[in-house]
C-alpha cells in the first residue's frame, strides 16, 4: 500500500500559516488557532492510516517501531528548541526562566496542557502568556495520543476481527463524536474557557474522527476496493467542495475570534467535521488538485511544519518582552528567524538520529560549514539552557508583568474617573452661573 497521500503538505501548510499568523497577529489573525485543529485531524488520520500496513508487516514488533519513530520524531528537535530558548532567554528574557524546570517537564513529559490549565493560563490573553512555551499545550495532547494510539489501534484490530473493519473503523467515529459533545455541554456563557480549550478529553475528538477516516481508507486501499472519483463530475465535484472548504478555512482565519461563545457551543465541532471532510477527499483515489496540492512550496513548509510550529513562540515571545515589535517590518524578520531556525534544527536533529551531517548534494561543503557554525553558536545557548533548568525555582512567582499591568490600567481609569468628574462638575457651575 501507497502511504504517500498526495496533498497533505498543502494542509499542513494551510494549518501552520493559520497558527503562526495569529501567534503573529492575534489581532488580524484572530482564528488562526483553528489550524490547531486541522492538524489535529492530520495527525489523527496519518497515525491510523500508516498503522495499518506498518501493523500488517511487522506484527508485535509494530508497537516497537512505532514508538521509536514518534520518539526520534519529536524529542530531537524539541530538546533543542527547549535548550536553545532557556539559553536566549537567560540573556534578554531572565524572569522567563526563573521558575522553567516545573514546565519543561510538563513538556518533556506530555502534560504540558494539564499543567497550564492549573496554572490558569488563557491562550488568547497575551499578556498572561508569561512563557515562551505557551503553545506547547498542543504537544501535550499529541503526546498523550501517541501513548494511547496502540490501545485504541489494538481495540480496532480485535473489533476487526469479529466484526469487519468498517465497523472496528466506526466504533473510533463514534468515539470521536461522543467526545465532540463534552465541549458544548460543558460551556456555561462567561465562563474562563481555558479548560475546555486546552483539555485532552475536549479536543481529541479531532484527533479520534481524523483516525476513523484514515482507518476506513487505509483498509479500503489495501484491499483494492476503494475508489474516489469515479467519473470527471465526481472528481470535479470533489475539487470544488474541497476549494470551497479551503476558502471557508482562510476566511475563518480572520473572522472567528477564540473567545465566541459560538465556537464552545459547537462551532469548533463544525470546523473540525469540515476539517475531516478535506482530509477525506485528498484521500480518495483519483482526486482531481492532487498534482497541483503537490507543489514544491506546499511540501517543502509542510515537511517544515514541525520546526516552525516549536520555534515561532518563542521568537514572537522574545520580540514582544524586548519591544523589537516596534521595529518596521518585524513581522517579516520574525518570520525569516523562525524559518531558519526550523530549517537548522531539523537538519540538526536528522544529524543527530542518523549520525551524519545532513548536506548533500551541490553546496554540500558550503552548507555543512554554515551548519556548524550555527550548531556552535546553539551549543554555547545550549550551555546556559541546561544550567537555567538546572538553577530553576520549583514554582513560579507571581506574576510581575501582570500585576504591574493591572495595576498600570486601574491608574490609568482612576485618572479618567477624576478627569470626567471634574469636567462633570464644571459643567454643573456653568449651569449653575447661566441660572
């Protein structure tokens, strides 16, 4: 079986402009989050999808495997990003570490989500976002996935058995949906939604309808009965419904701020089943914008979606803490650091699973130079990381920068309260003189 599903770069592409253009712009961008979403469906699909034929394989030794990709995929890089932004931070940023062990273990450890919920952290509040780790709640619920996926894929195999795969498939579906109501039903109007936002049995209903579709094609494709577009109308059909949930997708972008009571009372369910429905007709045989869905530039940020996602907060988060985002054009040099970094750690992180240097190719010994001599520079940021961990506070202080803006708001009200009552009260005299 084929694993290489042509298009999906392009989504990783569509959902990783959605959360690194709010993370950028949460003013403009303000429904750029729902990207998280998408690659929640992603993730959920990919896993299942790739499963099935790994399972068939390789047996019992699957769940080796597998768990020795998702560790090689996701640690490397992530141990660098950690170490790296502690080290920058312990220079221009020095109140964000006092206190980092406690959430650097939430990450390593995958419950970064749990532990900002206890910390009353609010995601779509900028100023309360005290971390340059903010937005590795998502990975809290990856990794929590991941550590599940072999019993859910396991509940899937025996139901297959007795019952067929389509229904096996279904039970994960239906899962998914009885997960998609815990939302609305625990949003009351007002309330603080960062539980419903950041928690695992909240979200992974995307993540569990996402693996009944990739389950459901997977076995399709294997047994060679599965095929999408059956004739020109249907795959033009299918190429407009996808265009018109692409469009809908990037209009929701700048248009469904977080904080809508719509999106807990099951808008979020809404996009996320439109979400799906994408994810399902890129994996149909014979879909007619494969080829174009497959074009360098979607597969080159798609393939770097990983290594932008880690880097874009902590670089967004240091430019704001410095005031670098008065600078003219900072969001293009934000930009242009974050793919750097994301181009450099991942090369840094093939380096150190395949041990070899990642060049190859034409410019091989210019490239492999200017790696490192930026593995280096990392290295000595490195140092100062793993010593910042090392010297942190088990709990953090309260938070400063929050009081203080507090405080700098109610003055700034109690100077407009007298200003309007003095003009109240001259208005009052001069009335009163008139008279």
């Amino acid at each position: 079986m084929n694993r290489h599903i042509a298009g999906l770069d392009a989504l990783r592409t569509l959902a990783i402009a959605g959360v690194t253009f709010f993370h950028m712009f949460p003013e403009t961008v303000v429904g750029g989050y729902l990207g998280v979403s998408l690659f929640f469906v992603l993730t959920g699909y990919l896993l299942a999808y790739t499963s099935v034929g790994s399972a068939s394989k390789q047996g019992v030794l699957w769940v080796f495997s597998y768990f020795g990709k998702r560790i090689r995929r996701i640690y490397p890089e992530l141990l660098l990003m950690l170490l790296v932004t502690i080290g920058a931070c312990h220079f221009l940023a020095p109140d964000a570490i006092a206190a980092v062990r406690p959430e650097v273990l939430s990450v390593l450890g995958g419950y970064n989500n749990w532990w900002q919920i206890a910390q009353n952290a609010d995601y779509f509040t900028r100023i309360t976002n005290a971390s340059p780790f903010t937005h590795l709640w998502f990975l809290g619920i990856e990794l929590q996935y991941y550590l599940a996926w072999p019993l859910l894929f396991g509940l899937y195999l025996a139901l297959r058995e007795l019952c067929g795969a389509r229904f096996a498939a279904s039970i994960l579906l239906f899962l998914g949906a009885a997960s998609a109501a815990i939302m609305p039903i625990g949003y009351l109007q007002g309330m603080d939604i960062t539980r419903l936002y950041y928690g695992t049995d909240t979200r992974v209903y995307a993540l569990l309808l996402g693996a009944g579709i990739g389950l459901w094609q997977a076995e399709e494709r294997q047994r060679r009965r599965y095929a999408g577009a059956s004739s020109m109308f249907d795959g033009a059909l299918g190429a407009g419904l996808f265009t018109l949930l692409t469009a809908e997708t990037a209009f929701l972008y700048f248009l469904l701020d977080g904080q809508s009571p719509y999106l807990y009372e099951g808008g979020m369910v809404l996009v996320t089943v439109a979400f799906v429905g994408m994810v399902t007709l890129l994996g149909s045989d014979g879909f007619a914008l494969a080829d174009f869905l497959e074009a360098a530039p979607f597969r080159w940020i798609g393939k770097k979606s990983y290594g932008i996602f880690l880097w874009q907060y902590p670089v967004i988060y240091l430019f704001h803490v410095r005031g670098w985002d008065a600078l003219p054009l900072y969001g293009v040099i934000e930009l242009a650091i974050i793919v750097v970094l994301a181009i450099w750690s991942g090369a840094a992180a093939d380096c150190i699973t395949r041990l070899r240097l990642p060049v190859r190719g034409r410019f091989a010994l210019p490239r492999a130079a200017t790696f490192l001599a930026v593995s280096l520079c990392a290295l000595v940021f490195m140092g100062f990381g793993c010593q910042g961990i090392a010297l942190s506070a088990s709990s953090k202080a309260p938070d400063t920068a929050l009081r203080t803006q507090l405080a700098k708001n109610a003055a700034e009200l109690q100077a407009e309260n007298e200003r309007l009552q003095k003009a109240l009260k001259k208005k009052e005299l001069n009335v009163l003189k008139r008279l």
